[in-house]
C-alpha cells in the first residue's frame, strides 16, 4: 500500500507543477506585429509552445520549410515579435526586431 501511496504523491506533485507551468505560460503572450504596428499574431505562450510541438510530431517534413519562410516574410515585413508578460495591471514587453543599421543592437527591451 505504501507504494502507491507515494505514486499517488508523486502524480499529485507532477500535476501541480504542470498546472503550474500552464499557468505562467498563460500570463505570457506572444505578439507579432508589423512594422506600422497591426498585431499579425496574438497567442499565449503555452498555445504557441503546444502548436510548435504538435507541427514537430505530426508535421516534420513541412514544419521547416514553413519556419524558413515565415522567417523569410518576417524578416521582409519588418515585424516585430514581442513577448509580453501581463501581471495584474503591469505588462513586461520584450521585443526583438531586425537592426535598422549595422550597429544597432538586435535585441531591444522596453
């Protein structure tokens, strides 16, 4: 009996964390927008970290191709991708956009 006592525990702890996980992953969104500010894609992170592991499992021989010319067309339109952090009222924005110039940085914080 003490052994599926202790699994229980561990599948109990398991859950938590995930739950967890899922949690924080909602908070954070990710947003990619043009370059005259219209959002293209507003996603959760967790919704986007789950697309990204489905297309790898079920889609791998068109999910490079797919990420070299989404790139491709980001890196045309000049979009921005944000990743935003939304806690209670305050919101952290990270955005990562292509260098204007040479020695611009590429990564930009807000």
């Amino acid at each position: 009996m003490s052994n599926n006592n202790q699994f229980n525990d561990t599948m109990g702890d398991i859950n938590n964390r995930l739950q967890d996980v899922i949690e924080k992953g909602n908070q954070r969104r990710v947003l990619i927008r043009k370059e005259n500010g219209d959002t293209l894609v507003n996603v959760t992170l967790t919704t986007a970290v789950v697309g990204v592991g489905v297309g790898l499992i079920f889609l791998s021989q068109l999910v490079i191709p797919l990420a070299v010319i989404a790139i491709a067309a980001g890196v045309y339109t000049r979009a921005k991708i944000e990743l935003v952090r939304e806690v209670g009222d305050d919101s952290q924005v990270v955005t990562v956009e292509k260098a204007k110039n040479a020695d611009d940085s590429n990564v930009d914080a807000a």
